[in-house]
C-alpha cells in the first residue's frame, strides 16, 4: 500500500536548487529507511519560509541507493549530490516548483501520523508555521496527500535513468503556457516548469481539436497542408481568458473557452501585456491584406 511523506529541505537547500526547473528526480537524506519509506511511496518536497510552507513538488520512489548509485544513474558527479546515505530516484514526478506557497487554510488541514495518532503542525504563532514542525521525514495521512496534490499537476513517469531530467513528450505536446493536468476540466494553479504556467487539461485539448478541428482559429493556417505528415494534428490550443484571472474553482468548457491557433498566432496573442483577443487579431490580418 502506498505510503506519503513529507521530506524537508532547509532554506539553504532550497534555494541552492532553485534554479533546477527540471522534474523532480531526486531528493537525498538520511532517515527514509528509519521512516518505513519503499519502493512506490509518494515523496513531497517541502520547506518553510517565513513562516509559510512551500511546496516544491512531488515524486515516486523507484529506487532507494547510496550516492555513488544515484550519481551512476543520474549521470553525475558524486560530489555534485548531496553527502547523505540514502539517495531517493524517482519512477515519476512533477516538475520542480520554488515559488508555490500552500495556502494557510490547507496547511492547517495537513494530518501527520504519530503512533496511532494523527498530529496537525504547529503553529508558532497565527497562521505562521513553526520553521522546525516538519523536519526530517513526516508521514501523512492519504487525505493530507490529496490535498496537496490538488496544487500540483500529475506526476509523469520518468521512463530510464537516461531521460531522469528530460520530459517525456511521447504521448502529447507541450506548448510554454500548456502543462498536463488531469481530465477534469480544472484550471487556474500557476507552477513554474521553465515559465510560468499554468494548469491545463489534456482532454480538454483534445475535445477543443475534435470540435474546431486543427486549423489555426485566426489565420487558417493548416501545418499539415504546408508540412505534410510531420505537421499532422500538430496546433496550439489557446484559451481565451487568461488563466491569471481564473480562480482555481473555475470549471473548463472547452468549446467555450479554448480555440485551436498556429503558434505564429499564439505568440501575437500574447505578445503585450493586454492579451490580444483572436477577433482584433483577424482586424489586424485583415487590416494588412486590404493595405
């Protein structure tokens, strides 16, 4: 049965890592044994600054290895990892996020099991974290999981060690501002991949292509007619009200709220500050051809 834990870095950790935006497939310390992690359990990276948690994402334990193994698998240098004795590498993960607060109301909600017992964290004072209440590795509870997968996007399965760092493109396209999410149509959460981002569904994506087709929706472009083969299916999906006005509690239509646009297009949309709308976009084309 799968087992979720938190694994804490220090501040100094954390911002030694942030600027890795890769998946996160690694983590290192010395207590997961001691813990009862295994092979399958579920590890979120977390630390607490200024009182507020952060969350840097989630991973898969596929391997449980000493230093030397994991820079062997992750092609490193052993000195570049940290020195612990026990090295985590991960079947999948989500990507490395650095600026992802957990709001209060959820932390407050985090269950630890103690015993038989469950324990909520400590506050040192209102809604400011105690800096020592999750050191170490802490077992959650599976609703305390759950809750904080609701942040994060959904793990992705890092196939070999070869391609730890790498993202598995296999199965869908990913465009800067287009990032898997589950099928239920739920937007809004913004995470840091190598932009930012935001959450988005992948069947919603496809519903959007299977109604309007993969014509681009502003100038008709088609990148099979001018490609061939390579350019089948191949289009961006936009969506017409940016995601930064979306509470997290929006409810995705994707007939309504996404139309299928070339990237050349996609870029102009979004090209100043005030996102371009697709109808002053075809103004614009239009207003170019009659001149």
């Amino acid at each position: 049965m799968t087992r979720y834990f938190t694994h804490y870095w220090t501040n100094e950790t954390w911002a030694w890592n942030s600027s890795n935006n890769d998946f996160l497939s690694h983590t290192a310390g010395n207590l997961f044994s001691a813990r009862g992690v295994d092979i399958g359990d579920e590890i979120y990276v977390v630390t607490v600054i200024k009182g507020i948690l952060y969350l840097c994402g989630k991973l898969v334990v596929g391997k449980i290895c000493n230093r030397a193994e994991a820079a062997a698998i992750l092609d490193s240098e052993a000195n570049d990892l940290w020195e612990a004795n026990e090295h985590l590498i991960a079947s999948a993960a989500t990507p490395s996020s650095f600026d992802l607060e957990v709001p209060s109301e959820v932390t407050e909600k985090l269950k630890f099991k103690s015993g038989k017992d469950l324990k909520s964290l400590k506050f040192s004072s209102s809604n400011y974290l105690d800096q020592q209440t999750l050191r170490g590795v802490r077992e959650l509870d599976s609703e305390s999981a759950s809750e904080l997968d609701k942040l994060l996007p959904l793990v992705t399965p890092l196939s070999d060690s070869s391609d730890y760092h790498k993202q598995d493109l296999s199965s869908e396209e990913i465009f800067p501002d287009e990032v898997f999410s589950s099928q239920t149509y739920y937007e809004g959460a913004t995470k840091q991949i190598r932009v930012n981002v935001y959450e988005r569904s992948v069947q919603a994506r496809k519903d959007c292509i299977a109604y309007y087709g993969v014509n681009c929706f502003v100038c008709g472009f088609n990148f099979k007619e001018s490609y061939g083969e390579i350019g089948d299916g191949y289009i961006h999906v936009h969506h017409l009200k940016p995601l930064s006005e979306i509470g997290e509690g929006y409810k995705l239509d994707p007939i309504q709220d996404l139309r299928p646009v070339c990237p050349n297009c996609h870029a102009m949309i979004h090209r100043s500050k005030t996102v371009y709308t697709i109808e002053a976009l075809q103004q614009l084309l239009k207003r170019d051809k009659n001149q």
